[in-house]
C-alpha cells in the first residue's frame, strides 16, 4: 500500500476541487468546522475519483464495467459488489478508507415498487486511491492499494495540482429560480396523515415515516449549491457524489451503520426540535425536546427494530443500547440520537450487515415491512437517493454509511428535495408539517442565497 503525505487543510473542498475533472469523483464530508470543539464524529474526510470498477443497477440488471468492459450479470448488483471486492481485500491499516468502494442505494433498492426513480437504485465505484484527511492531527494522506495500472499517473497529476497555487476551479454562477416553500404541499400531507392514522388505529403499523417532494428549476454547477449548504448545514455524514448526468448533494447528521473489525455501530436518530429565535426560546426548546415522552417512545420503537435488524449479522448476546435518547446541536434543530453497538458474527461481512438491514427504520418506521407498504401506498413520489444511503467498503474491511435525510438529486437543471418524519398514534398533523418545514430550513437558507433572497 503506498502513503503520501500532502499539505493539510481545514476545508476539505479545497482536495475536491483539484480532483473533480476525474470520473465520479466523491466527497465523504464530515464538515469540520476548526473553531468548534473537537467531535469523534468530524474527524476524517475522504476523497475520490476514476473508479477502475462500476457497478450499477440498470434496466433491474446488474451491470459492472471495467476500462474497456461491460458486462451484465443476473447476480443481485449488492451481490456482486461483494463479490468483486471479496477478490480485493488486500490490506490492513487504522485509517478509515484505504481504496475500495463508494457509492449510494436509493430507498427503492429493497423496495417492490412500481414507481419509477430518477436515479439508478444502485450505484458504486470501486476506487483503488483516496485522499484521506484527518482533521484531529491536521494530516492528510494520499493512499493507494496500488491495483490499476492508472493510479500512478493519477497521483502524480494530483500532485502537481495540488502544489499550484492557482485555483483550478471557476465558480459559475449558481441560480435558484424558485423558493422551496412558493407551494404548500399541506393538503395533501393531511391527507396521507389521516390515512397513516388509520393504518395506526387498526394496529398495522405502530410508526410510519411519511414525507414529501419539491423541485426547484436551477442553473449553473451543483457543487457551488453544496459548498455553500456545507457552510450552512454542518452536519457530520454529509457527501457529496457527481456522476454522470446527476449528483447526490447530502447533508445528513445520521450514521447509519458503521463497522471496524468485528465492532458494530448504529446511531438513529429519533425526536427533532427546531432552535429558538432567542437564548430563551432554544433553552425551552431544548428542554422541551429532552423530557418528551412522544419523542422518547418514537426514538425506542426505532432502537427496537434497529437491534432486531442488527441481531441478523452480530453475535447473539453482543447488542446492546449504548446511549439512549441522546440531545445532539445542530445549526437549525435539536434531535434526539441513540447508539447501538454489537459484534460482527464470523461467519458474516459488512456486505450482509450493511445490506440486510437496508433500509435504515429511522425512516421507514416498524414493522419495516408493513411501514414500507403504506409508504409505497401514499406517496406520490420516489423517494431516490432521499431515505438511501451514502456507503463505503474499505479495502481493510471498514464500512461506514450514512442514512439519506437532509438529502438532495440535482438533475437536468432541477433539484429534487425531500424531507419527512415518523407518525405514531399520537402525532398532530400540524406539528408533524411544521417538523418536516424546520428539517428543510438550512437547504432553505441555502435556496435563499441562490435567489438572491439573502
């Protein structure tokens, strides 16, 4: 495996934009902000591009492409990436990514829907380099598993880009050309709400994740849109992903599962308060939050099903709750986060670990079966990459994910946005829209800026 060190820096946009002219490049996003104190969460970003392997879902086949190959395979693509990567772990080290795969799964890849998505359910790039940045001793790293042929040449263009001094990206202009709340999707949340409530009543389900769609018609490069969110949001699972006709814009505070050697982590989130206009307003806010016992009952159901998705791959006995009902800060909300831990079974991988409990319950609500159908049922819209997952396979066997909220597809000129939240029994559909409104505040804010409403 071969290492170089390379002149850190705090912003990490700084590596992106001397690597965004190669194929798929990505950017894994902790967001660290230097002036703020030291968080366990915000310590690396990684950085990438110029897969030398693709797999992708496409026509519901399964297709992977090489240089100057295509092939398609009748494999499951989650299958297949597992088996392409088994050929290739190769190394042992204690940074988080040493090579290996990136890329996301929209909501619907273990959804039977009939709805068509805008993106494909499938989508990674195994990479065999990585910018690796970590933010605790200010150090940055260029690593390479040294397995294609182009690496080399790869690494050198990126060092000489990165020792110019001029900036290799122009900023092009981005425009909003329409406010996100220029149309209230109330009634028709309303509706569905009663419908959930219904579902409820009848013991169906006893939580269901229910969300909504915008659009906003947009102009000019997505990655000035994200530069200026990531400013905002702040968030610790934030990416980043441009593809070939699309790009994934996440600014998602939630871990989804995360697993070093045989050591397994999840951390829903669960209960949601907007912050104050005062210091008054946040303290009540916060303490309104902390001591709610529909939030508190909301965050348990998820840790139930969560350890119920986690004891298919860990080892009998090994879960358990390690934080429950946990306040954490973010710039325009409080929420509430559990953590869960257990140990990797030996005879599973974080292939199965990861795939067989997607999607996250955060967002599907429990059961996950029976929420999943009423989703399917009401909602108007896809979900894509909203409710997915952002995912890294390490070529020393680390995985991290992260769950899709927070989220946007820009696309031919029109970004798609999201949010949603649970409904139990004892939800208001008032307050439940008015949660899902304070969610989208800092894509909100960043929309503003774009139309020149800030």
């Amino acid at each position: 495996m071969r290492q170089i060190k390379i002149p850190y820096h705090s912003d990490s946009s700084y590596y992106y934009e001397r690597i965004r002219h190669l194929d798929w490049p990505v950017f894994i996003d902790s967001c660290f902000q230097p002036e703020r104190p030291k968080n366990p969460l915000v310590r690396y970003d990684l950085l990438t591009g110029q897969p030398f392997k693709k797999i992708i879902e496409k026509d519901g086949c399964s297709v992977l492409l090489s240089r100057d190959d295509e092939k398609t395979s009748s494999l499951d693509p989650s299958v297949l990436l597992k088996k392409e990567m088994e050929n290739l772990q190769i190394n042992d080290s204690s940074l988080p990514f040493t090579g290996g795969a990136i890329g996301f799964l929209a909501y619907e890849k273990n959804n039977v829907s009939s709805k068509n998505t805008l993106i494909p359910k499938f989508h990674f790039g195994i990479y065999d380099w990585a910018i690796t940045v970590d933010h605790f001793k200010s150090e940055a790293f260029i690593v390479s598993a040294e397995m294609d042929s182009n690496t080399l040449a790869i690494i050198n263009d990126l060092l000489i880009r990165l020792s110019e001094k001029k900036l290799p990206y122009q900023s092009h202009k981005f425009l909003c050309k329409s406010s996100l709340f220029s149309k209230s999707l109330f009634r028709e949340y309303e509706k569905n709400f009663k419908q959930v409530n219904k579902y409820l009543i009848a013991g169906d389900c006893y939580q269901v994740n229910l969300s909504l769609k915008w659009q906003v018609e947009t102009e000019g490069d997505s990655w000035d849109f994200y530069k200026k969110f990531r400013s905002i949001n702040q968030s610790p699972f934030m990416a980043y992903l441009a593809y070939d006709n699309f790009e994934i814009l996440s600014g998602s505070p939630e871990r989804f599962i995360t697993c070093e050697g045989h050591d397994v982590i999840t951390r829903p989130i669960k209960g949601t308060k907007p912050r104050g206009s005062s210091k008054d307003e946040d303290i009540k806010n916060k303490d309104i939050l902390i001591n709610s016992k529909k939030d508190q009952a909301e965050n348990l159901m998820i840790v139930d099903l969560l350890r119920n998705d986690l004891g298919i791959n860990c080892e009998t006995g090994s879960i358990s709750v390690e934080e429950l009902f946990k306040l954490e800060i973010y710039p325009n909300v409080y929420h509430l986060v559990s953590t869960i831990s257990g140990k990797l079974k030996k005879d599973s991988t974080v292939f199965d670990l990861f795939f067989d409990a997607f999607p996250g319950g955060s967002i599907t609500g429990a059961p996950k079966k029976r929420a999943m159908e009423v989703i399917d049922e009401l909602e108007n819209h896809a979900r894509d990459f909203y409710c997915g997952s952002v995912a890294i396979f390490s070529f020393n066997n680390r995985m991290d994910s992260n769950i899709g909220i927070r989220s946007m597809v820009h696309k031919d000129n029109l970004m798609h946005i999201y949010s949603g939240g649970g409904l139990t029994i004892a939800s208001d559909a008032q307050d439940e829209y008015a949660e899902i409104m304070q969610k989208l505040g800092n894509i909100q804010k960043t929309i503003e800026y774009f139309n020149g409403q800030l």
